[in-house]
C-alpha cells in the first residue's frame, strides 16, 4: 500500500482517548500520508492543539471561524481532501450529530461534507456505547456506509469494565489502510443490482408477493457503491431500509422488472440478481375490487412470467458478469448448478433457506458460491460480508 500523497482527516472528539490519536498521526505521518486534524473543543481540553499541530506539520482546525487563509470554501475544504475521514476518538455526541445530519461545529460540518469513506473509532463509557440511542445511531451510520473500528472492551477511564475502549492506534491505521487498498477497487465499473421482491396485482388492493426484505440486494448495492462503483439499484418492494447514494430504478412486478432490465442491462458492467420474482401472476387484473361471493370458493388462475434472468442471460456481450441467487430448500447444489447454466450466469450464490440464519428477512446468510469451474462453501457471515465475498469473487472472474 502506497500511502504517499494519501489525505487522512483525522477528526479529534472530547475523551480521555484523544492522548491515543497522536500516536495515530504519528504512524500515519511515518507511513509517508499527508494528515490534517480537526479538533472539536472539547478536544483540545484533552489535548493541546500544538501536539497535534507538530506530529501532522499542518496547522489545526478547532473551529468554523479560525480556519486557515489558504482553504478555498472554508467549511468544505477538508471534505473535499480526504481520502479517508476518520474521527479517533468519536464520542457518543458526534455519532449522534452524525445520525442526524447536525453541523454545528466544524468537524460535525466538515464531516457532513465529506463524499470520502468514513471511519469512526468509538469511545466512551459502556453505559453509553450500549444505551438505545447510540445503538440507533451507530445502525443508521453502518448503514449510510460509515466504518467503525472498535471499540475494544476492558477497564474504561472511568473505572468501569466493558466496552468503550477505543482501538488501538495501530488497529486504526490498519483499517484506514484496508479501506484505501480496497476501496476503489470497483471504480469505473457499473454496477446493476436487483432487489426485493415482486407485487404481481389481483385488482387495485391485492397483490400476490413473498418474503423478501430487499436486504440481501441492498447490501451488495452498498458494498459495491463503497468500492467504488457507480450503482443501479433496480427495487422491488422491501421493508429494509434503501441505500442512499445509489440511483433506483422502482418496479412493481415481474414485467416491470423484466422492461427495466432490458433497457438497463446493456450499459452494466456486472449484473447481480438478488430479487425474488414470482414465478406466476394472476392472468387477469380486474380494474375493479374483486367482490366477495358469500359461500363460493374464488379461483384465481395463475400464468407464468417471464424468466428475466433467462432473458437477459441470452443478451450478455463480452466483458459482461452476471451473478444470479437461488433460494432453495432441497438438493440446493444441484438446482443451483441447473440455473447457473440456464440462466447463463457466470455465478450463482446458493443458500438452503430452512437453514437457521440464511434466507429471508434475517441479517445474516449461509451462502455456496458456485462457478462452472468452482464450489466455495462460506461460513454462516453478515448479509454485507456476504456481499463483499460476492463482489471478491465477481472481481475475481473478471481478471
Ligand atoms: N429469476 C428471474 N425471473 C424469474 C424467476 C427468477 O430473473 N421469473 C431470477 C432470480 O432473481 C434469481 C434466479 O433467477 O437470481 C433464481 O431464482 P429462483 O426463484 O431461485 O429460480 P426459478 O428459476 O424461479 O426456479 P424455482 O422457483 O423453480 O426454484
């Protein structure tokens, strides 16, 4: 990792830790990375701003007004500079001013700014770390796409005993160095993901759908916008909540979804299929409600809908990947293997649904990732780490 010319912003919240953060913009400095530090004023009550101001050899920012003459947009300057924007150590204040979008100082503005990955290293007391509200505000981030690092647990400055230690300032800069390594490595890819699942109408207030939550597709749309890649998002309905800096494209049913592939397909890069679509839809719309008839049984004739990775599958041109999902609950390896070749998919990501902790509506997968040449069996991971193996090894098959 070459880490010359590199732009770490390193915002410093008020706690014991901060002492901890010089020692991070002296590694950072010895690895050769340019580094500017904002300090809020509490901060600077933990430390001198001079300490900071000769491990980075560049002045110090502690508030909105004093900024350097050389800063172009006073208040965005250090946005737009980053590379990495991290805050060692962050506070439960500035994680809640993050969740909320407040900029009342000039790390919460600077921090708002910032199109760079963001990573924050925790501490605080555990009564904190673990209260209600930081729990929300800590969710809210991961999903905006903010990285944490930490905290570790042990003996707290307060005496108490939990978690709240911030990580080490050598753990630190071993994250901020993974998220510069990996972070672009799908730059200048376009990305087109499928997600949720498929509403195929009876009349104006019913429709036919599954289970789906969205939150597979949504957490490869995230993880492939925060490597870098310019992302589609192609939704069905979902009740997860939807990524943000991502474009959308909302469809409704099977045909929807098939009339937007068709027009979105061509210009992608990869091609990740993770909706659940029905297979059937009812073969006639009434416009009208449909009336209850007392005592009659309804019959609801069903006809089948297009098979849209099928149909895409036969467009494919060169330079094209395209990975497909199969949610099974029998002979899982072997459905699996007879979509990949009749969708004429590059990958299929297998999982067995009965499985405690795979399918449907759960945060975590247990997931086979299958190739013509390959089968590699993954561990029970987070739907997002899931998501990440799954680009690794698309990436893989693009070499
Ligand atoms: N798929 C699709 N169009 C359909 C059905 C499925 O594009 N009409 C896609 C899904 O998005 C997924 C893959 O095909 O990537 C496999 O979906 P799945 O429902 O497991 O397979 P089916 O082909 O529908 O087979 P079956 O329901 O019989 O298991």
């Amino acid at each position: 990792m070459n880490w010359t010319g590199k732009n770490i912003v390193l915002g410093v919240t008020g706690g014991i830790a901060a002492y901890k953060s010089a020692e991070v913009v002296s590694r950072l400095r010895h690895l050769g990375a340019c580094v500017h530090v904002i300090m809020t004023k509490n901060a600077t009550e933990f430390v001198a701003p001079l300490t900071f101001q000769t491990l980075s050899a560049n002045a110090v920012v502690t508030d909105t007004f004093s900024a350097p003459e050389y800063w172009n947009v006073e208040h965005v300057a250090l946005a737009k500079v980053a590379d990495v924007f991290v805050i060692a150590p962050a506070t439960a204040n500035i994680l809640a001013k993050m969740a909320c979008g407040i900029a009342d100082d000039m790390l919460s503005t600077t921090v708002l700014a910032t199109k760079a990955p963001v990573l924050v290293a925790p501490a605080m007391n555990t009564g904190m770390w673990t209260a209600e509200a930081t729990r929300q505000n800590v969710e809210t981030l991961r999903k905006r796409g903010v990285r944490f690092v930490g905290p570790g647990t042990g003996i707290l400055a307060c005496g108490d005993e939990g978690a709240g230690r911030m990580s080490e300032p050598a753990e630190i800069v071993e994250k901020i160095g993974e998220i510069l390594a990996g972070e672009n490595d799908l730059a200048g890819l376009k990305v087109l993901v499928t997600a949720g699942a498929t509403r195929e109408r009876l009349d104006p207030v019913r429709f036919l759908t599954n289970d789906s939550s969205g939150k597979m597709g949504f957490a490869l749309a995230e993880a492939a916008r925060d490597r870098g890649a310019e992302v589609t998002l192609v939704k069905g309905s979902t009740t997860a909540p939807v990524p943000e800096n991502v474009r959308i494209v909302a469809i409704e049913s099977a045909a929807d979804l098939l009339a937007a592939m068709k027009k979105e397909t061509p210009k992608q890069d990869i091609v990740i299929q993770a909706a659940a679509v029905a297979d059937y839809r009812p073969a006639a719309a009434s416009k009208t409600k449909i009336k209850k008839k007392a005592g009659e049984p309804l019959t609801i004739v069903l006809e089948e809908n297009p098979d849209i990775a099928k149909t895409i599958g036969k467009t494919k041109k060169q330079g094209q990947t395209f990975v497909g999902f199969a949610a099974e609950t029998d002979h899982v390896i072997r459905h699996a293997e007879e979509k990949l070749a009749a969708k004429n998919l590059d990958m299929i990501v297998a999982n067995d649904v009965t499985k405690p902790g795979a399918g449907f509506n759960t945060d975590t997968n247990i997931a086979t990732l299958i190739t013509k040449e390959a089968k590699k069996e993954l561990p029970i991971m987070s739907k997002r780490q899931l998501a990440d193996v799954i680009l690794d090894e698309v990436l893989g098959l693009r070499i």
